[in-house]
C-alpha cells in the first residue's frame, strides 16, 4: 500500500470468500450497498477474518503498530473515516478488523453452534475464540513483531485489549474508548451458562429478533443526551438506529454473533473478574503498558462514566482520564474529535 493510507492488497486471500455460503456473500453485497468484499481475508481456525491494514505517510519515522478493537455489533468500515484516517496520519500503520459475524468476517461452525432451540451445540463465542482470531491476524500480518505500540479499544474493544497484552504480545500504549469491564447489557445477557432460554435466544427467529430489540434498545441508551433528554448528536443516532436495522436484516449471523458474545465474555458476572485483571495488567513490571490512555464520556450510560476513577485508580502513574462530554457510542457521535484527543495524548 501507498503512504495515502489506502487499504493494503493481498489479493490471494480474498479468494476465500468462495467458502462463505454465496447467500450470506449476496446478502453482505446488498448490506454494504452492491459493493462486495474490497478488504483482505484471512482463513483461521474458527472462521474468516475481515481486516484492512492502512500504512502511515511515507514522511512518517518508525513504523508504529496500532492495533483497532472494535465495540460489539460494530464493524470495521465504519470508523474507517476520520477515526482511522487520523490515526494513520499521526504516524500508525493501523490493522483494523471485524470479530466473526460482524460484518465480512465468517464465523465458522464452532462459533455459531447448531441444533434447535433447545438441543444441540449452543454457540460458544468465549474469550479463546478472540484470542485465538487476534493472534492469527497478528502472526499473518505482523509476524514475529514482539510489542504492538498502540492498542485501541472501543468496548470490547478494550477487553479483547486486555486478553491480547495477557497472552499474545505487549502492548506500549493502550487508548480505551469507554472500556466493557463494568458494562451494563440488555437482559438476556444476565442469564448465566447456557440454558434453555439462552438456546431459545440464539437459535430461533423470534429469538433472534429480542436480540435486535436488545441492541436497538441498547443503541438509544449509548447516545449522549443534554440536561433536557434530548440527543447531542440526534443525526448519528438516527444514522446508527437504521444501520442496525440493516445488520440484522441483511448479515445472518449477526444476531447470533451479537448474542452469543453478550451472553459469554459481557456477561454481569464475569465483570469483576475483569476488572481485577485490568488492575493486575496495570502492576505488572513484566506486561503492564507504558501508559493507559482512558477516553470515557461523561454522558455514558452504558458502561456508566462514575467507573472511570476506578481505573485511574488502579496505577495513577500510568493511567491518564480524559473526560469529553458524549456517551458510549463516542465512534458515532464524534469520531474525528476521539481520534484527536487519542493523538494527541499517546
């Protein structure tokens, strides 16, 4: 690729599209407005990964590697600009990617499950599936490269942050975007294990549609809203309100995708855990990163703004908070303004 930050080409992995079933390759071509896949696609071990990898100016000094996690039922594509694009000027080759049933990434069988409502193989979208998906992006396009010198996390985004800097490389540098380790999420993820109910959920159209409900709902929440209830940004949440509508009309996995990260890795319980890793990571002289960067809107509901402390308090002397006045979807409502804050603070 150029120093524009045009997508990098490696044409030979797109032939891989051919194993996705063509009616989710014509619905995807429809969702994304009969454009079909322009990124680059990587065969793992439990699907295919969806990812572009954007190169910095050819001015820039070293190479730094920025590694993007999305927030959950979003996909890559749609930061791309200005999100991306200013981080990429700033100096970063970006990897950005889509985790498995988000937009062209494909979940393979183990990720979907199988069986009826009520029988059969649950999807079991767990924490060794992120791993797993990460580590082989990074190998392929990194390789041997020890360190990953910027990591940013929207959601769960940060969360998948924190089980990369545990297990797969070091991280320099994180910028957490309203991060997931104390997130509030629509009922059906407070159901533990898998039950009856949970198969119910993920396994059935009407099911699937009180999954779609649940993030519409969720969506309303996660804008930012003035003292009088009205939205600081009413055109991107509206933007974002019909974009769902077309996810989960156009992308078959979508929903089963969405639910079953929801009811696995964002479940209530599993919370403290993750935040008692957060606070290890943070002390570790071993894999503890040179700084945290925490970009948490005050109007965030979601993952609610009052927890922001808590991380600074886990390691003060790395943990930097700043404090802009939006809600959780901070990458819809003022993308160009994150990503500012992020350059300028890394």
């Amino acid at each position: 690729m150029d120093g524009d930050g045009s997508s990098q080409s490696e044409s030979m992995l797109h032939s891989d599209v051919e194993d996705m079933p063509k009616d989710r390759v014509a619905s995807l071509t429809h969702l994304f407005d009969g454009k079909g896949c322009a990124q680059s696609l990587l065969k793992g071990e439990y699907g295919i990964t969806a990812y572009d990898v954007f190169q910095p100016p050819a001015s820039s000094a070293r190479k730094k590697i920025c590694v993007f996690g999305t927030g959950l039922g979003q996909n890559y594509g749609s930061f791309d600009i200005p999100f991306v694009r200013t981080i990429v000027q700033a100096g970063y080759m970006v990897i950005a990617y889509s985790y498995y049933g988000h937009g062209w990434s494909h979940a393979g069988p183990e990720v979907m499950g199988a069986g009826g409502c009520c029988c059969g193989a649950a999807p079991e979208y767990g924490e060794d599936i992120l791993i797993t998906q990460v580590s082989e992006l990074l190998d392929h396009v990194i390789k041997d490269e020890p360190v990953i010198d910027l990591w940013v996390g929207h959601s769960t985004g940060g969360l998948v942050g924190l089980f990369v800097a545990e297990e797969v490389r070091k991280v320099i540098t994180f910028a957490l975007i309203s991060p997931a380790f104390w997130a509030v999420k629509p009922f059906f993820t407070r159901v533990e294990g898998y039950t009856c109910f949970q198969r119910l959920v993920l396994n059935t159209a009407p099911g699937r549609l009180v999954v779609q409900n649940g993030v519409l709902e969720n969506n309303d929440l996660a804008f930012g809203k003035n003292e009088d209830g009205e939205y600081l940004f009413p055109a991107e949440h509206e933007k974002d309100k019909q974009k769902i509508r077309r996810v989960f009309q156009q992308n078959s996995q979508a929903a089963k995708a969405i639910g079953a990260l929801s009811s696995n890795i964002l479940r209530l319980d599993q919370m403290p855990g993750y935040q008692q890793r957060l606070k290890k990571l943070l002390n570790d002289p071993e894999r503890r990163p040179e700084k945290l960067l925490l970009v948490w809107g005050t109007k965030d509901l979601v993952v609610p703004y009052k927890y922001a402390q808590e991380v600074v308090a886990m390691n003060p002397a790395i943990v930097q908070l700043e404090s802009p006045e939006i809600g959780h979807e901070a990458l819809s409502e003022d993308p160009e303004g994150i990503a500012k804050i992020i350059v300028h603070n890394v």
